[in-house]
C-alpha cells in the first residue's frame, strides 16, 4: 500500500476513547481507517473518562490496545524494540499489525484467564502513551496491569498479586511462586523492586528507575522540551521528540535528508545508505500486482524501502520484483519456504500438522490447541500451574 502523504508530514492523531468500557475494537477500527488513508499514521491514545471508577478498562481491553501502541512504537522507534528493518516499519503500516501483534500474546491471554488482574485505568493510559511515545515505555508499564490476590497466595506472575510481586517466580507460566506482602508505599528517593512499590500522589507520576549510584529508586517523572536535557533518570522528551547520544531533546531526522548511524528518523522511515549517501529513507507498503524491493534493504527507484505487505500473505518475487500471493501449505506439506494454513502450525520435521490436544506433548503455545503449553506439556488456557 503506497503512502498517501508524505511520510515526513506523518499525522500524529490524538484519539479520545470514553467512556473506557466501550470496546477497544473501536480504537483499533478507527486506527486502521486512518492507515489505509495515511499509511505511516500514528495513533497517540487517550482515554476519557478512564479514572472516573464508574468506567474502569478492562485487563482484555488494555493488551488490545497495547497491540496497536506497539504498532506505533514500530514507526516511530523501532531501535527502541529492537526492530531495524523496513519490513518491521512496513508491518506497522498494514492494517492487520495489531492483530499481527497480538497474535503473540499467548501469555498474556493465559495470566488474563486465570482472572486475577485487572488494569488500573490511569497507569494503562500513561504505559499506552509510553510505548507509542517512545518514553520509558518499560517502567511506565509496571503499574498497569495489578492482581487482586492477597498477600501469602499461590502465584504464577507479578500481576496476580496486590503488592505486584509473586515471589519465586520465573516469568508467566514458569513455576509457581508466593505473592509477598503489601508494603508501605516508597517515597521519593527511597528503593524499589517496580514502579508498583512507590507513592503516586494526583497527577505527579513517579517510576522506580536507575538512579546515579545504580540503585533503584522512586524518581518523578518530568517532560524536557527540544533542546533541553534527557540524560537524568526520569527526563522524557515531550512528544515526538528523541534523546539523543548526548543527553539532550532533539527532533527526528526528516524522511530523505542526510543522518547519522544512531539518529531517528522521522516515522515510517530509517536511516540506511543509499545513492549519494545515508539518509532517512522512507518505507512503503506494497499491496499484490505492486513493484517492490527484493532484499529487505534494496532501495528502489523511487528512494523507498518498498516492501510487501505479510500481514495478507504477500511476499517480494525474486524474478518480477512484484508482490506476490504466497501460498500456505496444507497438512502434512512442507513448512520450510512457506507458511502453513491459519489453522495449522510447523512441527520440528517441518510438516504442516494440527494443534496438539490437552496432554500432548509442546515446544511452545503455538503447537497446543488450547494456546498454551506448560512444562512441555499442553494444558487448558485457564488452568494455573499452581493448582
């Protein structure tokens, strides 16, 4: 799909959401209206109403959301998520990237259905923004997810417990662990384990960060404007700004003029050689019938990344450098080249073969029926491995 605008006019839409019951689908409707329209769009999210206690979001409806954040975060940042190809940018772009995303949630939708988290309206939004922001989108994160168990409760992960801490445990769906006890809120300075252990107080947002001495700390949060300095902990760059190496706020690099390795460039492109030097080259989404480039940093003719749409199966032909239809192969056929049938997944032969029933043997979630395998072992979604 071919961009609409320039991608150094990219649009930067605040969307308003409220009340926060309402179903997130509708965010992610209106985010993939605005990308077939403008490919290269990002989606700054708002929630009205989030904080009124009448209106809280749901846990489900806050990793949706999070998706299409990450969608954003892929234009905008992608070194931030370790993204550095244009295909990466170009899967921002597709209108099917949040499901793309979430498709990979497997544990997330397994700490869901346990039923022991919920989301804390006001800190998901502040994660949301984070992550499509590009600003410490780890530990502005922390607290948006929060468990309702008590202290001394069999647990499997941080966001099952009240005090935000499950003991013992070693990631989602490891082991079982202990929730500890709640603790009396960290103020200001003092030491943290997460962002859940320090005192917010009204507007003021404060995260547990690194401080000089290496320690982790509660420090607030502040906004530095273009030009001002970042390299304190806790120092964000407002929107649409970059810390630079240096320490310092600094707008990204406009799509097609000269950078440096290291520099952001202005969303929907990346700083990559190309004739006459290196700038930031745009990236364009391709739709079937349509040119494109063969290898993932091929420029084209037209001084674009142009790369295929692989959220609807399409792939760059080696001969006619078109995008193409790829075909999926069906049960029992060869995985190798190819992806296998939505309905399939690739065993370690290589073999297009049907999800593996509760108690089968797994490598991983993909391979289970019910999306989740423990110990190596298909379990139900729901069931805990502290039961």
């Amino acid at each position: 799909m071919a961009s609409g605008m320039p991608i150094a006019q990219t649009l930067r839409m605040s969307i308003l959401l409220g009340p926060c019951t309402r179903s997130p689908e509708s965010y992610l409707w209106l985010r993939s209206a605005l990308v077939m329209v403008w490919p290269g769009t990002i989606v700054a999210i708002g929630l009205v109403g989030c904080t009124n206690g009448d209106h809280d979001m749901t846990a489900q409806s806050f990793v949706i959301a999070r998706s299409a954040a990450i969608c954003d975060s892929l234009l905008a940042c992608p070194e931030q998520l370790h993204a550095v190809y244009p295909s990466d940018i170009a899967l921002a772009m597709a209108e099917g990237c949040a499901d793309a995303v979430k498709g990979g949630d497997n544990d997330f939708e397994a700490l869901l259905s346990r039923g022991h988290t919920k989301a804390d309206a006001r800190e998901a939004e502040r994660c949301l923004m984070a992550i499509a922001s590009c600003s410490l989108a780890d530990s502005r994160c922390e607290r948006a997810l929060v468990g309702t168990l008590p202290g001394g409760s069999r647990c499997e992960d941080d966001e099952e417990c009240s005090s935000g801490h499950c003991d013992g445990d070693g990631g989602l769906g490891a082991s079982c662990g202990q929730c500890s006890p709640a603790s009396v809120p960290a103020k200001l300075g003092e030491e943290c384990r997460s962002s859940i252990d320090c005192e917010q107080t009204g507007d003021i947002e404060v995260q547990c960060l690194r401080d000089a001495t290496v320690s982790a700390v509660c420090i607030q949060v502040t906004t530095a404007r273009v030009g001002e300095s970042c390299a304190s902990p806790g120092r964000v760059c407002e929107a649409g700004a970059d810390c630079d190496p240096g320490g310092t706020c600094r707008l990204p690099v406009a799509a097609r003029a000269a950078c440096a390795p290291g520099d952001r460039c202005a969303p929907g492109s990346l700083c990559a050689e190309a004739a006459g030097g290196r700038i930031c080259v745009p990236v364009t989404l391709r739709k079937e019938g349509e040119s494109c480039s063969g290898d993932d940093f091929d420029v084209a003719e037209d001084g674009t990344f142009q790369r295929c749409d692989r959220t609807v199966d399409l792939h760059c032909d080696d001969v006619t450098r078109t995008c193409l239809l790829l075909g999926r192969a069906g049960s029992g056929e060869s995985c190798d080249r190819q992806p296998c049938q939505a309905d399939l997944f690739c065993d370690e032969t290589q073999r297009c073969a049907a999800p593996r029933l509760v108690g089968q043997a797994c490598r991983g979630a993909l391979e289970c029926e019910s999306q989740r395998c423990s110990g190596s072992v298909c379990v139900p979604l729901e069931q805990s491995a502290c039961q």
